[in-house]
C-alpha cells in the first residue's frame, strides 16, 4: 500500500526541488536541505511480517550528510495500540555518493490500528527537533498502516420505508409554566398518539403518571424561575442571595447586625475643637429633628436619645478635617470632562496639602452629583443617585 503526504502549502516542496528557479528559492537558499515528499508503506501478509518505509525525499542528499539511523526516527500516534518502533539499520540507495529515499524496515508482531501515525525524522533520541539538513516543516509526515484494509463499518442494507404514516405533530405551548397546564398537554398528547385513550377516570395508571409529570414538570419550571431571579442583584428577592452577591463584590453581610448606612460630616474647625479631632467610635447618630441644631451637647444627648425613632452609632473612630467637607475632581485644565460609566480610576484634589489626613487606601468616597448634568447650575445632592467606592 502507499500513502503519499498531504501538505496545504506546496511552495516548500517546490522550492526544494532541483528544478526550481534559483531566484524562486532566493540567493540565500541552502543546497544541503531537503524534506519529506512523500512515504510509501508497504504491509506484510500478516502482522507476523515486516513492514517496509519507503521515505522520498524531494531532492538527494549527499552522504554521509544524509545518514540517519533508528534513533534519528520518531513514530507517534496510534489509538488502541502504540506506534511500530524500528530497530534494523536504515537502508539507503545504492548509489554511494548521494541518497534519495530511505527504506525503513519495522519488524513484524507490531499491531496497528485505523488510526493517523506521524513518522518524523529527528535530530537525537528524545528530541523534537529536526535535523540541520530537513526543512523544519518538510521533516515529518502523516501515514496510515491500514489505507488497503476494509473499515470495519456497517455494511447493512438501509432500513426500508415504512407505509405506517409518521404521527401527526402536536402543537406544544412552550409557555407553559404551571401544573394544570402541563397536565392538559400530557393528556392532550396521550389521546392523540393512543386510540381509544379516555382521561375520564381519575385513579387510572397512565392519568396518574401524567399529573406526576406535570407536578414534577411544575416544580422544575418553579425552579427555572428562581433560578433566574436570584441570579441578578437587582431582582434576587432571597437573603441568601443577595449575601452570595455581596460576597461576590467583598463586603461580606455582618450577621446579627442591624443596617448599615454612609453618614457625611460638615466639619468646622474653631475654638478647642482643632482640624484633625476624632470622632469616637458608637457616637449616636440622629435623623434630623425639627427645632433641633445639628450638633446636640452632651447635656441634652440623655434626654433627647430616648424619644428619637432612629438611632445610629459610628462604626468606627473618624478623623474631622474641614478639608474633607467636599472633594474635588483634578480635572487637569479641561472645561468638559467627565466621569464615564465604570470608571475605576480619577485623579482627586489633595486638600491636606501633603499633610496630615490625606485620603489613604480603604477610604470611602461618596460620590453625590451637585449641579444638574443638564443645566450645570447647583442642585441638592440627591441621594438617590450617589455612589459610594473604597
């Protein structure tokens, strides 16, 4: 049998042959490569026989330039057997002064399979790299040790048209979602593939298979729906859910906690009270009372606690600086710059002036949009649309 190599790209074969023009093959070209053209495989009776290699070449190689010998081969491939493995001496034409083919001998008691192997010839045992007087590309070839053997496919007849008309097709509702419809259509569809199919009695075989299909379809199509509700933050209805989603973007829901929120401070410095006074930690928090000041003294903090309906404490011990009232944005001399949508970065104004209080990683950033992105002229931050980022 023979099989010859296949290649996509036929200019390296052209460009190694002796024929080929020497400005086609460029000034530089070597005259001591040449490659693969194609392998000639020759099967023994048995597989208690030989099998014979015939490797062409695309054009002769001087000797002992061209003198490979077993360990220069490399066979791979092969799916329920291994790959051949050759062990007598590589034999080459009998013309002394240059070869043009080499004869592989791979001794028999060596199965193959219907499977593609790969024969490449290289440069050492053990390496992938061919030899200095291959082409790189032209080096190893595809070939198959069955190309004469019957496939072991099906060679039965086909199967002969039946006159038994195919069922009609049933109209199906993919809307369906509950139990009652899925019940309607399994019924449907009993009576019209089996005569004589009557759903009247309730406590028959097949009815009751049908309403346990559909009470099963019922919850399944219950759980699509969960499925694809909890899958987004903005529609997930279960606390489980939404802790899963917070985890996903590292916060992680403190449980047994009460709610949360950002609160912002106003901060002027005077008197006893200096730019870079803390604030301590579990300092209550009041929603705004009318007839109230925004600050209330401590003398009055125990009676007025009691009779406010909301009461929040800071979670943590805050630095007041004045310089930190409000933040603005570098906006590097450009009149219409913008925040674009996901921005993850922004260059912001140093107010401490390189000193103490500096804005650190970890810091939380409230974002509140203070002039109308239509008009340009000062709002009241709404804080509906503020966003906050660490």
């Amino acid at each position: 049998m023979s099989c010859a190599r296949t290649c996509h790209d036929d200019r390296a074969h052209h460009l190694l042959r002796p024929t080929a023009p020497r400005r086609a093959a460029g000034p530089d070209a070597p005259a001591d490569i040449s490659g693969i053209d194609y392998v000639e495989v020759h099967a023994g009776a048995t597989t208690a026989d030989p099998t014979i290699l015939e490797v062409v070449l695309v054009k002769p190689l001087p000797l002992p330039l061209g003198r490979i010998t077993p360990d220069n081969l490399r066979l791979t491939g092969g799916v329920r057997f291994a790959p051949p493995r050759a062990s007598a001496p590589v034999e080459h034409d009998p013309d002394a002064g240059s070869v043009s083919r080499w004869r592989i001998t791979l001794p028999g008691d060596q199965p193959t399979d219907f499977s593609s192997y790969r024969l490449e010839i290289v440069a050492a045992p053990g390496s992938a790299a061919p030899p200095a007087f291959l082409d790189a590309r032209l080096a190893g070839v595809d070939i198959d040790f069955k190309l004469d053997c019957p496939a072991p496919g099906d060679c039965l007849p086909a199967c002969p048209q039946s006159d038994t008309p195919a069922p009609s097709t049933a109209r199906f509702d993919y809307r369906t979602r509950d139990y009652e419809t899925f019940r309607r259509q399994i019924l449907d569809r009993m009576a019209e593939l089996v005569p004589g199919f009557v759903e009247d009695d309730p406590v028959d075989l097949t009815t009751t298979l049908a309403e346990a299909l559909a009470a099963r379809a019922d919850q399944l199509s219950y759980r699509l729906d969960w499925v694809g509700t909890e899958a987004f933050l903005g529609t997930a209805r279960s606390r489980a859910a939404l802790a899963r989603h917070a985890r996903l973007m590292d916060y992680t829901i403190g449980e047994a906690e009460s709610a949360r929120t950002f609160a912002a401070f106003t901060f002027t410095p005077g008197g006893a009270i200096a730019d870079g006074q803390e604030l301590p930690r579990a300092t209550p928090l009041l929603p705004r009372l009318p007839g109230r000041d925004v600050v209330i003294p401590a003398s009055e903090a125990a009676r007025v606690l009691p009779t406010a309906s909301l009461v929040f404490e800071t979670a943590h011990p805050l630095a007041l600086w004045s310089w930190r009232n409000e933040v603005a944005f570098h906006t590097w001399s450009d009149e219409h710059c913008h925040l674009p949508r996901g921005a993850c970065a922004a260059t912001l104004v140093d107010g401490s002036g390189a000193g103490p209080g500096g804005l650190a990683p970890g810091d939380f950033l409230i974002l509140l949009e203070t002039r109308s992105p239509t008009t340009a002229r000062a709002q009241t931050p709404a804080p509906s649309i503020a966003t906050w980022c660490a």
